[in-house]
C-alpha cells in the first residue's frame, strides 16, 4: 500500500468519491459545499445523542484522528476496545439500503485507518443503521481498496482533471447536482 504526500484531506471526500468521483473535484478545486438537507440536520442530532449516550457508559466517541501515513483525518463516531484488537462503529441516520452500504462500509473503513495508525489493530467495522446493525471484519482486501481511492483523489488533486460522468443513476439525489450542470471541463 502506498503511503500520502504532503496533501490531506477529510475522509468524507472518500464517501463522496464513491459516491461520484467528480464530487472531490467540485470541493478540491471549486470549493463546492453539500447542500444541508433536513436529513443531515437530523442526524446531526441523532449523533448527539448517541454521543452523550455512549459518553455515559465511559465509551470513546467522537475521536478525531489524523492519519500521517495516508494523509486523511477524520472523526470516528465510536471506537471500542475488545480483546482481539479495536472496533470502529460507525452511524448512519438512515435505514439499511443495500445500494449505500459500499460508501458506507468503505467510509468506515477509512477511519479504521486512523484508528489502526493512532491506537492499534481494528478487527472490526460495525455500521450501526436506525433498523440494523451491520457487522464486518476487517480485512486486508479492504484496507488497501480505500488507499487505492486515496491515492486516486492525491492524483486528482495533483492533476486537476475533473472525472468524467460514471453513472448517471446517481444524479437525481446528487447534492453537487447544480455545479455539475454549471460545470464544463
Ligand atoms: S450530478 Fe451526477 S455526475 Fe454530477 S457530481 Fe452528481 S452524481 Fe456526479
């Protein structure tokens, strides 16, 4: 796996770039924001609780984390110590879908990263949905699919060439959707 230059970026763009490559590009080089929907307010405070939640119960939450090797930083909702290594628990103010779980599960991945390079081995991902909870071991396969996006969002940035259109599927709950129609390359 190879390691960052200099460049970091937040490991949401790593979820955006799942979502739509051209979507770092827009934040990178346009300085494009997500447009707040009332779904990210709540969730904002659904993460509160569950902050104050976890708190209570002497739980680690909330940690943010920055990785030298990968260039990312990032908070991580819940980190958990069991005895075979750490658990990244990652939450989502959304229903179980099938379609998101890879952005999902590939976010997750990308704090466990963090957690791997500042507290030690993570075992396991757990993606805590409002009507499920999905677990996962954490594999090698994974970890160096998320630094193989990595290295592809530090070429980006290096390059300056906006992605082409991948899926257009997407486009229709594509919050960049108006700087996309805007932009031109
Ligand atoms: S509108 Fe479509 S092509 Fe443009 S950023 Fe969004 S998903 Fe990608």
């Amino acid at each position: 796996m190879e390691t960052s230059s200099l460049f970091e970026f937040p490991v949401s763009l790593i979820k955006h770039y799942l979502f739509c490559p051209r979507i770092p590009y827009f934040i990178l080089f346009l300085g494009a924001q997500e447009r707040v929907t009332e779904n990210m307010r709540e969730g904002k405070e659904e993460h509160e609780k569950f902050f104050k939640r976890e708190k209570r119960r002497g739980r680690l939450v909330n940690v943010f984390l920055r990785s030298e090797k990968y260039g990312i930083y990032g908070f991580v909702d819940e980190i958990l110590k069991e005895d075979s290594g750490y658990c990244v628990v990652e939450l989502k103010n959304t229903e179980f879908r099938k379609e998101n779980l890879k952005i999902h599960l590939y976010q997750a991945v990308a704090y466990a990263l963090l957690v791997e390079e500042n507290f030690g081995r993570v075992v396991k991902i757990v993606l805590k949905y409002k009507d499920k909870n999905v677990k996962m071991p954490l594999t090698m396969g994974m970890k160096k699919y998320v630094v193989s996006i990595i290295n592809k969002i530090t070429k980006m940035q290096e390059e300056g060439l906006a992605p082409s259109v991948r899926n257009k599927r997407r486009c229709q709950n594509c919050g960049f959707s108006r700087i996309c129609m805007e932009y031109s390359d």
